[in-house]
C-alpha cells in the first residue's frame, strides 16, 4: 500500500469534485441531491428532529454534515416540524493559539461558541424573506447585536485583542440568554421547540475546548430544546461531566457493506447525483460501492473519477480510481500523527495491523463457493491502548467495527471488525486464488455467500513483530533541554530538569506543511507554483495572502478558473487538516 504521490489529475471539474462535501453544496440543490427513501437516512432524520440531546457518530464523509443540513431544510417550509438551528464549529482550530496567549482561553470559546449559536438562530429567523423584521426584535429584547456578535467572532477567530466593548459582550453571553434567544426565536417563528444541529463539534485537536463545548452542550438541553451534535467515533474525548449513553444517545451514521439496505441505499444517493449512472458498467457500479466501504462521499468521488479518467480499459481505470482512493484515505489517516502527535506509534502501528488483516483475509478465500471479509480478535488482547488505536482506525474510516461474537467451547469471545474495502479489492484479497484479479472475477467473487465465521486470530498475529503490540503506547515529545522523556501528555515541566515543555500548536503543525505536500495539487501545478511563485512555499504563506487567488493568476499558465480551484484545494486542506 504503497502512498502515491498527488494522484488527481488535472482536470477542468475539480471544482465539482468538491462539491461532493455537504459544505459546498448550495441549499437550493440539496434538496434535490438526497436519497431520502434510503432506510439510513429516515432513520437518522428521524433522531434529528426527535427530542433529547443526540450525539451523530461517524467518521469524515459518511453523511453528517449533509443529514443536518438537509434536517435544518426541511424545517425551514413546514410549520409541523420543529424550530431549527444549523451551526457549524468547523473553524474551532482558528482559537487555538489562544490557549497559551490569552489569560482565559476557555471563557473566550464560551463567548465564541454561544456566540455562533445566537447568529445561526438569527439565520434562522430570517431564512423567510418576510420574517427578516423579526431578528430585530429578538436583537432589541435580549439586548445581543448581529453586528456586535459578528465582530466579536471574527476578533476571537483572528486571535485580535479584544476591544472594550466586545469584551463586555463577551462576558455577557451566556447559557441562559442563549437559551433565552432559542425560546424567543422559537416562539415568534410559531414553533412549539427546537432542534439545535451542532456540526463539527468533535473538536479533536483541542482537549480543552472539547469539554467545555460538551459542557456548553449538556447545559443548553431544555424540555424545548434538544442539542443534536456531531463527532468522530475514535479521537472524541468527552468530558468527565458528559457521560455519553446517560447524557446522550448516540446515532451511529455509517452503513456496513454488509448491511441489507447498503446497495439500495448507496446507488440512491449516486443517482441523485449523476443523471447517467446507469450507462456505468454495472460490475465497476458494484466494485467501486464495495470500494466506497459505506462512504457516500467516497462512492461520489470515485465514481466522477471513473468517468473522467482516460484509461485503455474498464479494468485499468477501475484499479487506478480505487488505488487513488485508497491512498487519500491512507494520508488522511497518517495526517492524524502530524495533527496529535502522541498518536505517532498508534498511527504506525494501526497501519501495519490494517495491512496484517488483509493479508489474513486473502489466505482465508481460498475457496470458491464462500468469500471472507470479516476477522476476529480475541476480547482480552484488547487493552485500552489497543483500543485508542481501533477507534483512529475507525475514525479515519479504514475498518469498520462489526461487533462482538462468541465462539467455542469455553465460549471465547471475539471482537469482529472489517478492512477496508479499497485495501481488500487492491491486494485482490476476494481472489486469492485468481492470478489476474479480474474486474468479471472479483465481481463474482463479491456476490458470493459470506464466510461463516472470521478469521479468528490474536492481534500480534497481524504484525511481524509482537513486541509492536506489547509495547504499544502513546508517543510524548522528550524535554528539548536534556531529552528525558515525559511521563504525560498534560505535563508542564520536565522531572529531570525542571524546564519548562511546550506544548506543540497543531496549527503551527499545519502553517508550516510545504505546499508540495498538499494532495489534490497535479505535479505540474506544484512545479509552477515553485518556479513563477517563490513566496508561496508553506500553508503559512497562502493564508497570509490577502487575496490567494489573485497572486496565482500572476503566474504563467494560470487562468480564472484554474486559480480559483488551486485556492479551494489549499483551502480545503487547511479545512481538513484542522478538522
């Protein structure tokens, strides 16, 4: 599995590439984009507009964002339906210097975070043109300006000191007058409660923010008010004061290839998308859906990759568009190091366990009546390190957990859990016995009964070397003065020494990755930038240019159009990055 260098093509569509996230598509076409006869997507609508505090877990591109959205749509036009607010936290990781600059970071994301969610309410109101009249009147009884609100955010996202008036306003904001905005926003909008879709608020790169929101979140449930927020299922740390399954009821939004519902549901999203799905050959539909391992953005993306690649056969361009994908979803997870770097050893570690379990699955379909998908870990091989790096496995989306099962007499218990599919489909694992690994064959091999029981094996199995389980732990920066190691992630002086350890700032981490290293970028658009625009060499470099795309078209070669999307890849990266 070796990680190929930017392998997107340059193409005139990559910036319909990007609208297969959630985020970019514009609410007039959302609507008519969602498969909403899928059995996944009723049931998940259904916990969003319901009462209580909801928790949606998933990993990146199985369809949060999209399900809220659309949530937050549909209630816009129907007086039945609840009150509903859309806020997205996606720009946390902008705060984080404010963690060792400020006196009180942590009363400065209270300000930020409320402050948001009283501008969405705002939205909200005046979504209907005829109701814009009523945000000033909310505005008047809560004593809370848009304007005000809007300058006190933008100042904390920029790190600016604040002025003293927004400091004031900054202390003011607070649980119940949000609260009291929701009910005020609510009743003038002739609804009997409200639903509160709060996006990426897994804040999983700072610890410290992450249980305040939670605390925010726990503290804004009401009997007319249910917080609905979504997060990641491996790098989401909750609160000591948030006790996810008593607080909370999770919603798990990530269909298994293995599910009933997986192709009905997968191709209805693919169809409201592309007008010409059918005309696809229907052994490439049925690999790449098996491919996409139960991401939707994923099916999307390789799918118009398939259709836009030129390549002498069906075959070719099948294996390049899921190599493609299968190193993207590669890099993202290794990205997870760079962004916490005490889940460096996890990170290796994880990886080595995930090609272990391939190999494992290819031994085991060597017969041709039954195929293997699925293997088993003894329960007590799992310690709670083992497990850390499962869930980043399952948070970067490369094996999906498929439950416990016992086994044997005396009953064993195992953990089941499957590869991803990519990675199954690139070794030809479903054909182990087929030297070609044909398209025709391994369509077959697909179709085939599942596999009775897993592949049952110890975790060290799936590594060459054992002691990289046994002595499997986090991954803390030795003290700079005499290189003793630390004893904690959370600990500020050296034992050794007595000096002082600073904590690494993951967006120091992201301002300083080359420009060269973004994926998405073609090698020609990388080697242009470094010969026509010498300045632009780091992520630091590109957000300190006031207007990004307008210094790209200075270099030769770079158009309107291809400006724009070059900015909407670095732009996406950081988005990514910091997510």
């Amino acid at each position: 599995m070796k990680l190929a260098q930017n392998p997107v093509h340059d193409r005139n569509d990559l910036d319909a590439s990007l609208e297969q996230r959630a985020d970019y598509i514009p609410t007039e076409k959302l609507a008519q984009e969602t498969a909403t006869a899928s059995v996944l997507f009723e049931s998940v609508r259904r916990a969003l507009l319901s009462s209580g505090l909801k928790t949606l877990v998933g990993p990146r591109g199985c369809g949060k964002t999209h399900m809220m959205r659309y949530a937050w749509l549909t209630c816009q036009d129907d007086a039945s339906k609840p009150f509903a607010v859309y806020v997205s936290f996606n720009k946390y990781y902008r705060l984080e210097p404010l963690l060792v600059s400020r006196a009180s970071p942590p009363d400065e994301f209270h300000a930020w975070a409320l402050g948001l969610i009283v501008l969405a309410t705002y939205e909200s109101v005046s979504y209907k043109p005829e109701q814009i009249a009523l945000v000033a009147t909310l505005e008047s009884k809560v004593g809370l300006s848009r304007a005000n609100l809007e300058t006190l955010v933008s100042a904390l996202e920029r790190n600016q000191p604040l002025s003293t008036e927004q400091a004031t306003l900054s202390r003011e904001i607070s649980v119940s007058k949000v609260q009291q905005v929701l009910d005020l926003a609510c009743s003038v909008s002739k609804r009997k409660r409200t639903v509160l879709f709060l996006d990426d608020a897994a804040l999983t790169l700072t610890p410290t923010y992450l249980i305040e929101f939670l605390d925010i979140v726990r503290a804004l449930k009401s009997a007319t008010i249910a917080p609905k927020a979504s997060v990641y299922p491996g790098t989401t740390e909750y609160s000591p004061r948030f006790h996810a399954g008593q607080d909370s009821t999770a919603v798990f939004v990530w269909l298994s290839v293995e599910a009933d519902e997986y192709q009905s549901d997968m191709d209805q999203i693919a169809r409201c998308r592309f007008s010409d799905f059918e005309q696809i050959p229907q052994d490439v539909i049925e690999l790449l859906r098996f491919a996409a391992f139960g991401i939707p953005r994923a099916y999307l993306t390789m799918l118009q990759s398939y259709k836009e690649r030129p390549a002498k056969t069906s075959q070719q361009t099948l294996n390049q568009v899921v190599e493609a994908h299968l190193n993207a979803r590669l890099a993202e997870f290794r990205s997870i190091a760079k962004k916490v770097p005490k889940f460096c050893e996890l990170i290796s570690v994880g990886e080595t366990v995930l090609n272990g379990m391939v190999r494992a699955i290819k031994a085991s379909n060597t017969d041709s009546t039954v195929v293997q998908l699925l293997v088993g870990i003894p329960k007590e091989d799992l310690t709670e390190i083992t497990k850390r790096m499962f869930q980043l496995l399952i948070e970067a989306g490369l094996i999906f957990d498929a439950k416990e099962v016992k086994h044997g007499t005396p009953e064993r218990i195992y953990q089941r859990y499957i590869p991803h599919s990519a990675a199954i489909l690139q070794s030809r694992a479903l054909t182990s016995g087929d030297a070609g690994g044909t398209l025709k064959n391994t369509a077959e091999a697909l179709r085939r009964k599942r596999a009775k029981h897993p592949v049952r094996r110890k975790l060290e199995k799936f590594v060459d070397d054992a002691n990289l389980i046994h002595k499997l732990d986090l991954s803390l920066p030795p003290c700079p003065s005499c290189a003793a190691p630390r004893v904690s992630d959370e600990q500020k002086f050296c034992t050794n020494c007595g000096a002082q350890l600073i904590s690494l700032s993951t967006f120091d981490n992201c301002l300083s990755v080359s420009i060269e290293e973004v994926p998405g970028l073609t090698q020609w658009q990388i080697q242009t930038i470094q010969k026509e625009l010498p300045r632009l060499r780091t992520i630091r470099d590109y957000l300190a240019m006031q207007d990004p795309a307008a210094e790209l078209r200075t270099a030769y070669g770079f158009g309107l159009r291809r400006s724009a999307r070059i900015a909407d890849v670095l732009q996406a990266f950081v988005d990514d990055f910091l997510s």
